[in-house]
C-alpha cells in the first residue's frame, strides 16, 4: 500500500511541473542581428536635443511623465534659435551624445547620415501613416519627419475688420499690397501698423533667408521640374522676392535700419500686442498666440503672395525639417531606451495630446486631431483645390552659410533699397548657391 501511494505521489509531482512549465525549454540562439524588440530598457536612457525652443516646456514636462512612468531616465536640451546645427556638433562630440536628434534635410544628412540609425523595421516606423516626410538613403530610413508644418502670413482678423478689410479682400500680392500700404498710411489713427518687424537677427533672419526665400525657390524648382538638390539656381523670381521683402519693410512701424537688430521676439510681440495686422510665421506659433491671448477666431493664415501668374490658386506653404535621427553610435541600451521613447511618445495618450498641441497633425496612427486653426486654414486650401507650396528651400546646399551671406546683402539692401544694393541680394543667393554647393560636394 505505501509503494502504491509513493507511486502516485511522484506521477502526481510530474503532471504538476507540466502543468506549470517547469520542464526546461529549448532555447533558440540569439539572432544578434535581428532588429531591437523595443520592449521597456531600464538600463538604458534618453537624450534628445531638440529643434524647437518654443516647444522646449511641453516636452520638459513630457520626459518627466515618462520617467515617472517607466523610471527612464530621458534628458531634453533644446538649442536656442538658429543654432541647432553648431549645438549639435558641439553636444556629438561629448562623451555622452544625443541619443534622438533632428536630421531634417538633405544637407543634414550629408552631415550626420552616418550617425542615422536604420529604423526599418522599428515599431516606430510601423505607426506611420505616410512617409513623404522621410529621409531615405540607399533604402534605409535615416529619419522620420514626425510631424509636418505650414507657414504663410499670419492675420489678425479682428485688426483687419478694424481696418475695414476682410480676409476675401485679399486673393494676390496686389491685393495684399492695397490693403497693406492703406493700413500703413492709417496706421496713427488706427493704433496698429501693417505687418510686424522684419528682423535680421539671428532668432528671426531665417524667416527670411529660408521661409520667404522659399517663394523664388519654388516657382524656380516648379518651372525647371527640380526634384533633387540643383548645382545651380537661376534666380528667375527674385524680383517677386524683392516684391514681398519690400511691402514687409516698407509698411511696418519698425525702422529699416533697425533690422539687423531686431529679434524675433520683437516681432512676435508687436503682433501679439496688437501692434501689426500681418505677422509671416508658421503653425507653431499658434499655442503661443493663444497663451499670449489672442482668440482662435480671431485668427487666420494665408499664402505668401508675392505676385507670381496664378498665385491666386496658391495655398500655404508645407512640408516639414522635423525628423529624428536615432544616434547609430549610441550604446545599444541607449538606442533600446530611444525607440522605446519616441514609440511611447506617438501612441500614448500624454504623448500624442502634446504633439496634437505643439505640432498639429501628426503622420501615426493614433494622432489625435488638432486644435490649430492654422492647419485647419492649410488643409481648406487644400480641400478647395489651391496648390500646395512645397519646400524647395530644403534643398539649399551648406545652409547656414548660404542664408547667412544672403541675410547680410538683404539688410545691406534693407538700409538703401538701391538697384545696385538688391543686385547684391540676387549675386549672394545666385552665386552663393553655386558657390556653396561646390564647398558641400568638394
């Protein structure tokens, strides 16, 4: 009787380690080239510069939400403005580099494509909706554009109606040039001037030297069929880019030769007070002009018109320079924790809201919608059949160089508005673009 019981107690021990998967496995060996799993790696941790000073508290407060959430440490640095690519080279050469960085054009792939992890076959990649906005090479994705951005002039509706105008009054540059110079000539008695200062300083100068130049640029690029960074530019708008520069300058408050001083928050100012009907800037101004206290009504964006046949079909101007770069040269915990990261960022309800805030419409499944009326404002231009502005001025070649001697004839010319001074203008961005397009490719 006692063997027949220690019999079923042993068989009864068996069954249950079955039961409970206690018999030892066969283990697969390590693939060690199969792509990471993006599973939660708390021995690892984030580092991302970011592009975008006026987004720098949401996401601050964004990478303590996901630390407190996941105990991964996630550090935000942003860079001030217009200096995103000397703090990238500076911060890459640190022993402990951004892990998540922007790479955002064609120039900056020739400059960091190395440091460009391959996302193919990430989970982050599989969220995506598009992937127009991405920067491809020889097949592989070097960056994902994670949202995308229109700018155009941005309109105080209220001001305007003040002034006696409404947005249908104006369909094209001469329109806009009517309404403007009126504005302008009324503006003591109206209490508010036309357009906000154009200024040359380096927080505002890209405005400029990379958003309006993008006028000449792409009806230049529609004309000749360019598609792919040209070695040459002819320069066949600039008298339309003079056009609009001059109705900037001449019909706003602030002096001309102030210009090479004044700040972009100087600008943004003046339109925020009242002070200006026009303000040239993008969807990312909006969550700032709403905290300033401006009304969502109130607002509006329209084309850059700067009188090119047709333009009265044009729309806003869109496309998109955000994309992150995953750091290829990082610890390979530090790259885990990194598409953890921005995964979380675009599926999470805390991460897609702040994007949806910051950034409007972003290309992943779980977007959620935006608030932003300018977008709202790009997309009706689009729904009525108006053509889309691309960004041609993504393919300018050694950027910084190329808008930095551009900016430097333009407040030349800004001073003096001479034939002489605006040939200077056409001879930095003509011969400039061949000049630096040479330095780029040696």
């Amino acid at each position: 009787m006692k063997k027949l019981f220690a019999l079923l107690l042993t068989l009864a021990m068996v069954l249950s380690l079955a039961a409970c998967g206690g018999g030892k496995k066969e283990e697969k060996p390590a693939d060690t080239n199969a792509p990471a799993t993006e599973t939660p790696a708390a021995t690892g941790k984030v580092y991302y510069l970011n592009f975008k000073p006026e987004a720098d508290q949401a996401w601050q407060e964004l990478a303590k939400t996901y630390t407190a959430q996941t105990g991964v440490e996630v550090k935000v640095v942003t860079a001030a403005s217009g200096e995103y690519n000397t703090t990238l080279t500076a911060e890459m050469g640190k022993s402990e580099a951004p892990t998540l960085f922007q790479c955002g054009n064609a120039q900056a792939l020739l400059d960091w494509g190395d440091y460009c992890m391959d996302l193919s076959g990430t989970k982050v990649l599989d969220e995506m909706t598009t992937g127009d906005f991405n920067l491809v090479e020889d097949g592989a994705v070097k960056a994902i554009g994670y949202c995308y951005e229109a700018f155009g002039i941005i309109v105080n509706k209220a001001l305007l109606k003040t002034a006696g105008y409404e947005l249908s009054d104006i369909t094209n540059f001469e329109t806009l040039k009517a309404v403007a110079e009126d504005i302008h000539a009324r503006s003591g008695e109206l209490g508010f001037d036309a357009f906000s200062s154009s200024g040359l300083d380096g927080s505002s100068s890209w405005r400029f030297s990379g958003h309006l130049a993008n006028m000449p640029l792409y009806y230049e690029f529609r004309d000749d069929g360019v598609t792919e960074q040209p070695a040459t530019i002819t320069g066949a708008y600039l008298d339309n880019f003079r056009n609009i520069w001059d109705l900037y300058i001449d019909n706003a408050s602030a002096s001309k030769s102030s210009l090479t001083t004044a700040t972009g928050d100087m600008s943004s100012g003046e339109f925020k007070e009242g002070k200006a009907v026009f303000y040239q800037n993008g969807t990312w101004e909006y969550a700032g002009l709403i905290e300033a206290g401006l009304k969502a009504e109130d607002l509006a964006m329209i084309p850059i018109y700067c009188g090119a046949d047709g333009e009265e079909n044009a729309g806003l101007c869109c496309g998109t320079e955000n994309c992150w770069a995953v750091n290829a040269k990082s610890s390979e915990a530090d790259i885990q924790a990194t598409l953890d990261f921005i995964y979380w960022v675009v599926t999470s309800d805390e991460g897609t809201k702040m994007m949806a805030e910051q950034f409007g419409p972003i290309p992943f499944k779980n977007a959620k919608a935006s608030e932003n009326v300018f977008f709202n404002d790009a997309n009706a231009y689009m729904a009525d059949g108006k053509y889309t502005v691309t960004w041609a001025f993504n393919h300018t070649p050694n950027v910084d160089s190329w808008r930095a001697t551009v900016v430097s004839a333009l407040a030349a010319y800004s001073a003096d508005q001479s034939d002489a001074n605006w040939d200077a203008v056409k001879t930095a961005f003509v011969d400039g673009w061949a000049y630096e397009y040479g330095v780029q490719n040696g």
